[in-house]
C-alpha cells in the first residue's frame, strides 16, 4: 500500500509540473504591456531635468520669501478673503514677491501690501486670485 500512495503522489507531482510552468510563461502581448508600465513607471519615478537657471530662480525666490505667517489673523484672512500672509527680505519690493509668490506656488496673484509690524520684520498680505484657494496653498504650506 505504501508503494500505491508514493507513485500517486508522483502522478499528482508530475500533473502539478505543466501547470506551474505553464503560470509562469507570458505571451508575447503580456511582455510589452509588462514593458510599458515598466517605462511608465520610470518617467513618473524620473524627475524632470532642469536647468541651471531654473534652479537659480527658485533660490532667488527663497531668499525673497522667507516663510509664511501663521496667527490668528492670517488664518482667518486665509478664510474669509483668500489673502495669504508671509515675511519677505527687507529689500523685497511688490513686484519680485508677486513674481515669487506666483512661481512657488503656481497660483495667480491679484495684489501684494506690504506692512512692517512692530518686530521690524515686512510682511506681505498677498491676495490669491479667483480661480484658485488660499486654503489649498496654505494646506500645501503646512499652514492649516
């Protein structure tokens, strides 16, 4: 009996074998499908290549922007009238804060004040334009 149960297990191991190799080929329709995720996969891993004048803007625009003021006001300002508030350099002028504002955050921006507070730091009061959130930057900020 013992010999019986050993030789139906061999029969059972040996139809296991095909099937097995069978799950592990693929057609040649899986292979390119297989091959373009893997190459879509690597153009979103990739980052995009920039130049080095790119990479010099966005430095100037740190150095513009210091960081954005979080308080009780600002957020409700974030709130109620779509105005974000930051502290800039003190040789900051409207114009290169808009122009800041506008590359770092991709968002369109209406009108910049600015205000020296008692610290003597200058704060920009930067109103977000129509088509886009205060609240979404902010959120992306860390802000709210």
């Amino acid at each position: 009996m013992a010999e019986k149960k050993i030789a139906k297990k061999g029969k059972d191991a040996e139809k296991q074998k095909p099937a097995i190799a069978k799950a592990g080929k693929k057609t040649a329709g899986e292979k390119a499908e297989k091959k373009i995720e893997n190459e879509a996969a690597q153009k979103e891993k990739a980052p995009e290549k920039r130049s080095f004048s790119d990479i010099e803007k966005e430095l100037k625009n740190f150095e513009i922007i210091k960081f954005a003021l979080i308080s009780e006001k600002a957020v409700n300002m974030i709130e109620r009238e779509n105005k974000l508030t930051f502290i800039v350099n003190q040789s900051a002028d409207k114009p290169s804060i808009k122009r800041a504002i506008e590359e770092m955050h991709k968002v369109k921006v209406d009108s910049v004040k600015v205000i020296r507070d008692r610290k003597g730091r200058k704060k920009a009061i930067v109103k977000i334009g129509k088509g886009f959130k205060a609240s979404d930057v902010a959120t992306r900020l860390g802000v709210i």
